[in-house]
C-alpha cells in the first residue's frame, strides 16, 4: 500500500492513485486502488517468470498537482519446481562383452528454482554396473562400470534420480531400460565328469552304448550344442570306425560288432564346439567296457569215443587238459571260481581218489559228431 498526502482542504485535499503502465505484463499481475493505495496480486507470481518488478504510482488532488513513487517489487524463490531430466540419447541392447566406459545413455538436468533449491544431485541405482558421469555443464553420461555377465543379468531396468537442495527436496526421475546382448563367452559342461557304459561282446553294429548331455549357459545359437568325437585310434583303426556319436543329442553308437578277446575298452574323448564360429569345447573322458559272453567262459577238451546210444556215464581220465578260452582282464581281478554252487549243484560226489577231473551227462548238438561236456574239478579252478 501507498500513502501520499494533501495540505489543502476539502476537495484540493483529496488524494487519488494511479499506475503508469509500464508493460502489459505489469497491468495483468498488479491492481492499484485509486482510493487507498492498496497493491494487490492479480495471479500467483513465479520466481522463474520474473524475480523483480518496478512500479511507478502517482498521487494526484483534484487540480494539476501531483507526486510519483517508485514501488519495487522482489520475488522471492520458493522450492516449487522439480528438476527437470531429459533422455536426449540412449541405447537399447548393449552386448555383454563391452568394455567399462562404454556409453549407454546421455542425460541433461536442470532445476529452475535458484540457489540451493535449483542444485541438482543426480544417482543411479545401487548395485548396478553403472556410473553417473558429468560432462559437461547440465549434462549428463551413464557408462558401464565392468564387464557385463548376460548369463546373470539378462536386463536391465536403471533408474535414473535427479534431487534438488530444496527442504523438502523435490525430485525426478527415468528408467533406462538395457536389454544385454549374448556372446559365446561359455563352454558347454557336460552333466555328468565322467560317462562309463558296458557293451556285450557280438553286440549288433548300430547298438546304442550310451547318451551323453551337456548344457551351456550361453543363449540362443550360442547355447546350441553339438557332440563330435575327437579323433584317435583304435588297434591302428580310425576311433570312428567303431562308434559314432549323433551330433544332436549326444547318443552314442556301436558301429560295428565288437569282440571281447580283441578289444576290451574304449576310451573316448567328445569335445562340444557351439554353431558360431570358434570351437570352445570341453573334452571329458568317457569309458566304454566290453563284456565277454560269460556262457562256456572257458572251455575243456580231451578226446573221447562214445557209442551213439551211450547214456549217462562217469567218465574217468588219468589226465585232462584245459584252455582257457577268454584271456585274462587287465588289471587282474580277485580271483574267483571258475564254477559257482550253482554249478555244483546235483553233481555226484567225487572220490578224492580218482582221476582229477569228472565228466559227466553230455551234451549233443544236433548231429555234431563232437559232445561238449561241463567240468567239474575236485580242485578249485580260479580264473585269472
């Protein structure tokens, strides 16, 4: 409010105010009452819009005289705006493999309070792979912090916060959403360290011996495995001559019949490269047994003439000779009992006396002019 007064009397003493206009902007804000001198707002005033205003008033009687005033008007700043983050550039997928300090978004801030309420402190997320750096002015960079790991964080949704210095402070904020691209930074691992399996001898060429898996962490194309033995040799024979393994699924197969008495283990090398490019296979031992037929493991021969119609009979010899058919397993097991309880069961007794070995009930096959005869030892015959 303004006050002016008049020493004249009556209707020369009276006092009336006016406003020159000095800008449009001036007359929307402020009212002058003619009568009182009262200033009052016409709207809210905005620190950011303008923080001072000048006024001239005039006071005036009923004649020609008249007296002017300055009025000035300071706005002070309150903490009323938020600051203001924008994106002005940003990534969308960034691969796992980048190196720390990569780019990954550009920021500008601003606050249009003033003093502290128009500082702007800016923050990530913690325990993300990021950092805020400042370059340059009001703006803003995230870079990586380390390395990336796809296979333990596929996305990431970053949230970006911009705090004034005001009480109570007022905020922003923006997600920064990176998808992380995979590369083939992992090896396939097989489930298992190590694969054994036993095969029986005269086994069918194409018989499944055993399947193999493996997994990789890897995604997409890269996490595609396929299985391929090594190379080596077997007996002076190509290792994929006798068994083969199907690239798909890891099933591995016989080629061809296998014979005990030849060959009595093979060990195997896969080794696991993914589609894409360079081979990051992991080699593991696997171990395949071949097993002897264990019917007539060994057998016993001495010449014997029979009758076509000779019946059961106790045979006795002063000597017999043997061979065993099969040799031995390396390394060598517990010896062990050529013929089992099992085997001795219902045979008749034998007399210590008598000739070392006993045969007893043939076995004809067919029209065979040869019978084979099972033996029975008074002696404990052990394989070696």
């Amino acid at each position: 409010t303004v006050t002016a007064t008049d020493a004249d009397e009556g209707l020369n003493g009276h006092v009336e105010y006016s406003m020159k206009k000095a800008t449009d902007m001036t007359s929307d804000i402020f009212h002058l009452d003619t009568e009182t001198g009262a200033i009052k707002l016409l709207r809210v005033l905005d620190f950011e819009e303008a923080d001072l205003y000048q006024l001239e008033v005039r006071a005036h009687d009923s004649g020609a005289l008249f007296d002017k005033a300055k009025v000035t008007i300071t706005v002070t700043d309150v903490n009323d705006n938020a600051p203001e983050l924008t994106v002005t550039s940003k990534l969308n997928e960034i691969s796992e493999d980048a190196q720390p300090g990569t780019v990954v978004a550009l920021l500008h801030m601003q606050d249009r309070d003033s003093g502290a309420n128009g500082e702007v402190h800016c923050s990530l997320d913690k325990d993300v792979p990021f950092r805020l750096e400042k370059s340059y002015e009001d703006y803003y960079r995230v870079v990586t912090a380390r390395e990336l790991d796809r296979e333990q964080v596929s996305e990431y949704n970053v949230t970006v916060r911009a705090a004034d210095g005001g009480s109570p402070a007022l905020q922003s904020s923006a997600v920064l959403a990176l998808r992380v691209l995979d590369v083939t930074d992992n090896a396939p691992v097989f489930l298992e360290e190590r694969y054994s399996a036993r095969l029986a001898e005269n086994n069918a060429a194409g018989a499944l011996v055993l399947t193999v898996r493996a997994t990789d962490a890897d995604w997409g194309q890269n996490a595609r495995v396929r299985y391929r033995l090594a190379e080596g040799r077997v007996r002076g024979a190509p290792l994929s001559s006798y068994v083969s393994v199907q690239a798909e699924t890891g099933a591995l197969y016989a080629l061809r019949s296998l014979d005990y008495e030849q060959l009595r283990e093979l060990q195997l090398w896969h080794l696991l490269p993914p589609d894409s490019g360079a081979l990051r296979g992991v080699p593991v031992s696997h171990f395949v047994g071949i097993d002897g037929v264990r019917a007539f493991l060994h057998s016993y021969s001495h010449d014997v003439s029979l009758t076509a119609d000779s019946r059961k009979s106790h045979l006795r010899f002063s000597a017999a000779s043997c061979c065993d058919t099969l040799p031995a397993r390396p390394p060598p097991d517990e010896p062990a009992p050529l013929l089992g309880d099992e085997d001795l069961a219902g045979a008749p007794p034998l007399d210590p006396a008598a000739a070392p070995v006993s045969l007893f009930e043939p076995h004809c096959f067919g029209d065979a002019s040869l019978s084979h005869f099972h033996a029975l030892s008074s002696h404990n015959l052990c394989s070696n």
